[in-house]
C-alpha cells in the first residue's frame, strides 16, 4: 500500500546519477535544489521528499568508512521525522556502501535504500529516472497494519530489489549493473511492484534501532591465484595490526596445499589474523569439508565465509572489530547471520 501522507529524506552522496553534461559534454554535479528540473515527475507524488546533500559529493571510489558514519549520523538525527530512506550513491562500491550500512543501523525498522544509475539523470535514456522513482515508491510502502513493508538496506536497481549485502557490481555499461547470486530479490518493479514479503529481514520485537559508528578498517583482502608466490603471499604478514584477511579462494574454498602456502596461513593465525575463506565464485558457497585442501585450511583455523559475498565480509570483519569484541566472540559471530548476510 502506498502511503500519500508519507514522507522520505533523499540523501545524495555523489555518483553518475547526480551529474548532468556542461557545455563541452563534459560530466559535472549537478545542484541537487535542481533535481526537480531533471526529473519533473518528483512532483506527481502526493508524499513528501526532502532533500539533503553532501557537502562535496563524492565519486563512490571515495567512499570509506567515514562517509559510511555520516550516513548513519545522517539517518539518525532525521529517523523519527521520516517513513523511509532513499541513499543515491554512486555504483561502483554501493555493495560495499549497503553491506556497511545493514550492520551499522541495527534493529532498523524503516526502509533504507540505495540507488544510482550507469548513466547521468540529465542524459536522455538515462537509467536514473526509474531506479529513483520507483526507490522512493518503495520507501513509502506500508502494510496493511501501516507499518513500512521495508525494514532493512536495500540496493534498487534495474527493477529489482536486493538486500543489500548480498549484492554485488557485475557491470560496468550495461543498465542491470547488480546482482544478489546468493539470495533471492525482495521485490520486482514491473507494471506492479511484486514483493517476497516472507523474504524481508524483521527487527527483533520490542527492540528499537540501534545505530553503530565505530568500524575497524584494519581489513585485507587477499585473491589467490595459480602462480600467486609466496613473496606476494607472505607481504600480508607484515601490515601493522592487521585484525583480519578475507582470503578469497577457489570454488568450495579451496587453495594451494604446498606447504609454503599453508605455512603463511598458519602464521597469520599465530599472529592472531581472523582468516575469513569466501570464494571467488559469484554464487555457491564455501564448504571446507569438501576436499582436502579446504580440511586443511581448516584444521589450521580458517573460518568459513560461507555464502557470504567480498564486500558484506570486509564490512561485517571492520563492524565486529569496530564493537570492540574479543577474537572469540568474532569467531563466534561470524558463524552467524547477524542481517541476513549469510545463508545458516
Ligand atoms: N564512478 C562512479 C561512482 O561509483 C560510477 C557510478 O556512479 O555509477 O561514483
């Protein structure tokens, strides 16, 4: 049910959607006051949009863990004004953006949703319009109780709605720019908005929203590959306080068994590394147990990733790390689906 009397804070980060074509045809932002300019149909909804911006937008390349807290702190100081969040961020790390962000705003009881578009708002075919439109649409559906049917972060995009950290960019031109591999989509925009409502993530009952702003970024990410040596390997041993490497290995979670390998790995773990094993894969799953060299990794104390995607691990490791918890606890945590990151 759409609700007219609802109201949704826009907020613009930065990214393709927001720029418009200068003289030369040349990109440039555009002043976001201006938005109703480029997409005149804003003003056929019957509920409120409010706009706000940051001061200098940013091409999503730029984004970090602090421009991630000012969305938070954005989110929090506008929640109880607000029926829903649209987000429009560049898509290069919107993945990246939306995985932070379901593990930042706990509890969250209102929808959250990036979008952005391939190309530019002011661009005649641009995608923008739609993936905007229908965003906000979606903020502002309620239940028949009339309470938001979205309760977690979103990406929306090319008519479909994800959950955040189970997205990933798959490309670079073409307008379908995300994919959720491991976890069915939300919703589907075609002449209705079809939704899994038995999909959506809830907040616990009685619980009210909590925001989070420490992260810890002393994450790695480490691809192997055949011909990787151990040089290039071993150069993650020395980062100064590095808490955690996501190693992104073969299908099931597989990776080389020669000994200088498995040696490296073992003095991370001494050191006291979190060795998080995701694979490499789009869709599937790491099961260590499948073959030897993944058993190995394992007796070594590598832990499993399971379904979870490159950019929800690096954002889950630098939350847990940031709540200040204790190596045990993390291991504990992350066996466990704290927002649907994972399949359990
Ligand atoms: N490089 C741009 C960004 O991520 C691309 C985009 O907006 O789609 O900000």
């Amino acid at each position: 049910m759409l609700d007219h009397n609802a109201s949704v804070l826009l907020i613009y980060t930065g990214g393709t959607i927001g720029m418009v074509e200068d003289a030369e045809g040349a990109l440039m932002p555009f002043d976001f006051n201006a938005l109703q300019e480029f997409v005149p149909e804003l003003k056929r909804f019957q509920f409120t949009i409010d706009t706000i911006q940051f001061e200098n937008p940013v091409d999503s390349s730029d984004m970090n863990p602090d421009k991630w807290a000012k969305l938070v702190w954005i989110i929090e100081d506008n929640y109880a004004g607000y029926d829903g969040f649209v987000i429009l961020h560049g898509t290069d790390t919107m993945a990246y953006s939306a995985s932070a962000l379901s593990f930042m705003l706990e509890n969250l009881d209102k929808p959250v949703i990036l979008t952005g578009s391939q190309l530019p708002i002011g661009k005649i075919r641009t995608d923008g319009k739609e993936n905007l439109l229908t965003a906000l649409e979606i903020a502002v559906e309620k239940t028949p109780e009339g309470t938001p049917l979205v309760t977690e972060v979103c990406i929306f995009f090319q008519n479909l709605l994800m959950r955040g950290n189970r997205t990933t960019k798959i490309n670079a031109d073409n307008f379908k720019a995300f994919n959720s591999f491991n976890f069915p989509v939300l919703a589907e925009a075609g002449t209705q908005i079809r939704y899994r409502h038995d999909l959506m993530h809830r907040p616990l009952r009685g619980s009210t929203p909590k925001f989070h702003y420490a992260l810890d970024p002393k994450v790695a990410i480490v691809k192997i590959f055949p011909g990787m040596s151990a040089e290039v390997l071993k150069a993650n041993s020395t980062i100064p306080h590095l808490k955690a490497i996501v190693l992104e290995t073969y299908g099931a979670g597989d990776a080389p068994r020669e000994q200088w390998f498995l040696d490296i790995v073992e003095e991370w773990i001494k050191q006291g590394i979190v060795v998080l094993n995701v694979t490499q894969c789009a869709s599937g799953s790491v099961d260590m147990s499948r073959y030897q060299a993944g058993k190995r990794l394992q007796e070594l104390g590598v832990l499993s990733g399971y379904d979870i995607t490159t950019e929800a691990a690096v954002a889950k490791l630098m939350f847990l790390f940031g709540l200040g918890l204790t190596r045990g606890e993390i291991k504990i945590a992350l066996k466990m689906s704290i927002v649907g990151e994972i399949t359990v």
